[in-house]
C-alpha cells in the first residue's frame, strides 16, 4: 500500500497527539508498504519519524520525503497512491482540493478541537474520518486495493462536481 502526506512543517509539527510521526510509523508497520511525505519538515523532525519507524521495526527507506512538488496531484498520479492521508493537526483544503481531482481517497483525522482544523467537511464522500490511530489502522485491515479504487472514484466526482474551474466561475457569477 502506497500512503502520502503533503504539507509542510506548519500544519504537521505540533505538540498533538496523535503525532504524526508515530501514526506513521504505525501505518508503515500493518501495511508493509511505503509512506510518501511531500512539504518540508525540519531535520529533527524527520529524525523523530525515522526513529518511530525503527522502534515499530520498520525499514527507513519506507518513508520516502520529497521537500517539494510543483503539483500534488500530478505527484499523487506518478508515484500511483493509494490512500492519502490527509495532514495533522491542521490538513490543507487546497491540497485535499487537488488529492479529489487525482481521484485518491482519503483519511482524515478529526481534530480534537476544531472541525475546520482538522477540515473535515472538506473530505470527498466515503473517506475514512478517524479520532484514534486505532480506528485508522482498523480502516487499513479492511480496506481493499478494489475498494479503495471506488473511493478514488468517489473522490474525482466530488471534484468535478464542486471544485474544478468552471464550478468555481458558476459561483462567482
């Protein structure tokens, strides 16, 4: 299973629990896959989540960082994700804009505190919306790589349905 995260230190480098750096080192340890982080996290950071992965007994080329895109969506096509899950504690609406024009499903994480933190109601429908790491991994255990398709489909008609450019100048006029 192919698994990206796209932001940057800003909305991922927060004391939160759950930790990213921990819930990805989780998520590596039951799918066996790869993780991509696309945005620029600090050294020490990326320490922390290779140091996550090591305590899990997972292999650190497993988590593959790239600093910078100049589109997610094109990203997500090329390197064939499966399930984006969506940053936190704070997620990015423009990048969950572009992950539903790639037709990538999503997991959301819903925010302790806030819905629009967490941008839950920017989700397409059919993503999973998990609160503990727990309830994610379960989500993983039964997802298919067929059912995970249908919500990437699910996903791109959500897009063409509420964000592509012509939607936006319908609303504008």
């Amino acid at each position: 299973l192919v698994t990206c995260t796209a932001a940057g230190s800003n909305k991922i480098e927060h004391e939160y629990w759950p930790r990213y750096s921990n819930v990805i080192a989780e998520v590596l340890a039951h799918t066996g896959g790869s993780h991509i982080h696309i945005g620029r996290l600090s050294w020490l950071y990326r320490y922390q989540i290779k140091r996550q992965l090591h305590k899990q007994g997972v292999k650190s080329k497993a988590f593959i960082y790239i600093p910078y895109v100049k589109s997610v969506a094109s990203s997500l096509r090329y390197h064939k994700v499966d399930l984006y899950l969506a940053s936190f504690p704070y997620a990015g609406a423009r990048t969950l804009v572009e992950v539903m024009a790639a037709g990538v499903p999503t997991a959301g994480h819903d925010h302790r505190s806030s819905r629009i933190l967490g941008a839950i109601d920017m989700l397409p429908p059919m993503s999973c919306v998990w609160v503990r790491v727990e309830q994610l991994i379960e989500f993983l255990t039964i997802e298919t790589r067929e059912s995970l398709k249908e919500r990437g489909k699910a996903a791109r008609s959500h897009y063409e349905s509420y964000h592509t450019s012509q939607q936006l100048q319908r609303a504008l006029e």
